[in-house]
C-alpha cells in the first residue's frame, strides 16, 4: 500500500503480514495495533504524550535488572497481570492473585507447625489451612512456598538487616492435606514508586500501597500450580490494592485469641503465652489436565 492513511493504517499493518505467519500471532499483534491505533485516534495523541510514553519505556528499561522489572511493575499497576490472571484461572479452585517482584528461590524449608517470626517484634500469627481438590479431597505432600514482609514492611531482598531468607518458607501439607505455621502480621508497603511507574501513579493521582497479605505458590503432581496471596479482611487498603490483586475469596478474619490458648505442637508452643492471631485459609486446587 502506497498511500497511506490515519484510517487505513490498521489495514496496511495486517497486510504487510507474510502469508505464513503464524495465526494466533497475527490475531494477536494485529488486534494489538488496532487497539493502539484506536486509542491514538480517540484522545488525538499529540507527539509530546507519545514521546512522553516512550520515554517512560525508556526509563523502564535502563531501571529494570534481574532483580526489579520495572515492565511487570507497569503491567501490575495497569490492571494487566490481574486481568489476564483472571481471564485463565478455574472458576472452582481459590483465585490466584500476583507473584510480585520479591519471591527467593531455595527458601528454607519450613516443618509444619515451624515457626517464620524467629526473633522478629510482633504479635504472632498462627496460620493453618488445608489443601484439597475440587472435590474437596485432600492433597497430601501439596508444596507451599511463602513469603512475607517483615513488620517493617520490606521483603528480605529489600533489606540489608534482613537474612535473604527470613520470613520465606517451603512447607509440604501431611498426610491429610493441612499445614501450619507462625509468623507475625504482614504490614501494608508500598510498591516500588521511584521510577517511571510511580510517575504514573502520580500523574494519576493513584497511591502506591498494597493491602498486607502472605504471598503463597501452592504446586502439587496433577493439579495448575497455583500463586495466590491472602488478605486481612480489617486492612485500610483492601478496596484500592494498587496492583488490583484482592479477590474475595482471598480475604480472610484474623482472630485474635487468648493468651493461654496457644495449641501444642508448634515450635513456638513453648514460649508463647501471650495473645495472638490466628487465620485460617484453606486452598483449592484445579486438576492440570
Ligand atoms: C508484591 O505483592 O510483592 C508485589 C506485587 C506486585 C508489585 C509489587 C509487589
Ligand atoms: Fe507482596
């Protein structure tokens, strides 16, 4: 096509396809420049917003490294990863919810009823669920592997006084498909907003905080792995997770219990005899195939 158009762009790109690409990648990128075209035509996109969002890109690039991706962080605040998360996940098992950037490899493993406060303030958390299929059956030897932040709101791998390891753990469910463990309570942060996506985050007048939550990937043979996360239902930010992530399923009572009642079992039974939480969360798991 010689003479192109501001209406006819849409269809030169999708001509300007060899004829053996493959299919679902021209319904994808096709779609792709139709929208963005759309888009530029609908606000009537000057050149400086254009190279404003560019330069956005940009700056993502030169931030992003193994361990921030500045991208994810953008598609994150966007609504993208919750949306396509959701659009694929299985009506009957929990709802995932967003990995995030602060997740270790190698944790250390966690014996049920171990115990991820070890010398940290705060009131202790007592966590157990169960996990099952969506027959309700329990899946014995499901893998669960958490993390946290710490009671001053920064992960492990955001905080020099901290071990790489500390407050991750690797759990396997017994042989009736239960965990349980103790922690403290994660506290609300915010994501990182020093780069181009707090620029966007500003420029709309949004706030980088997310809800406190415990981050989870539940894995067992047969079953979609699963990345979810569980919230207190009593958190200020629940309604406005600036990375879109609560689900209602998700979102749990943290009861607070008397001192004295803390079960045995546990490898801090011994030492507690204070108040403390306790939240329950049980996990579904859908089949792979
Ligand atoms: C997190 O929950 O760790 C997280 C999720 C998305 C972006 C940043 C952090
Ligand atoms: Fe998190």
């Amino acid at each position: 096509m010689r003479n192109v158009t501001k209406d006819n762009i849409t269809d030169v790109f999708a001509a300007y396809f060899g004829e053996d690409t493959d299919p679902r990648t021209r319904e994808v990128l096709v779609a792709m420049a139709r929208h963005m075209h759309d888009f530029a035509r609908e606000v009537n996109l000057t050149h400086d917003e254009w190279r404003k969002g560019l330069s956005m890109l940009e700056h993502a690039g030169r931030i992003t490294t193994p361990e921030r991706n500045e991208f994810v962080l953008f598609s994150d605040v966007l609504g993208m990863s919750s949306l396509v998360d959701m659009m694929h996940s299985n009506p009957d098992a929990t709802s995932s919810s967003v990995l995030g950037p602060f997740h270790v490899s190698n944790p250390p493993r966690l014996e049920i009823g171990g115990d991820m406060k070890r010398d940290f303030e705060g009131k202790v958390l007592l966590v157990e669920g169960q996990v099952r299929d969506i027959e309700g059956n329990p899946i014995p030897n499901a893998e669960l592997d958490i993390w946290q932040t710490a009671p001053n709101g920064l992960y492990s791998s955001q905080d020099e006084d901290q071990d790489i390891h500390s407050f991750h753990g690797l759990m396997n469910t017994d042989d009736t498909g239960h965990f349980k463990f103790t922690t403290v309570r994660p506290v609300e942060y915010t994501v990182p907003s020093d780069g181009p996506v707090g620029e966007l985050l500003d420029a709309a007048g949004r706030h980088p905080w997310r809800p406190s939550h415990l981050h989870y990937i539940i894995k067992a043979p047969g079953f979609i792995s699963l990345v979810t996360e569980v919230f207190p239902d009593d958190d200020p930010y629940l309604n406005q997770d600036t990375v879109f992530g609560v689900r209602d399923d998700l979102v749990m009572t943290y009861e607070d219990k008397p001192a004295g009642s803390f079960p045995e079992g546990l490898q801090l039974s011994g030492s507690v005899n204070e108040d403390y939480l306790y939240v329950k969360f049980d996990v579904t798991l859908a089949p792979s195939h």
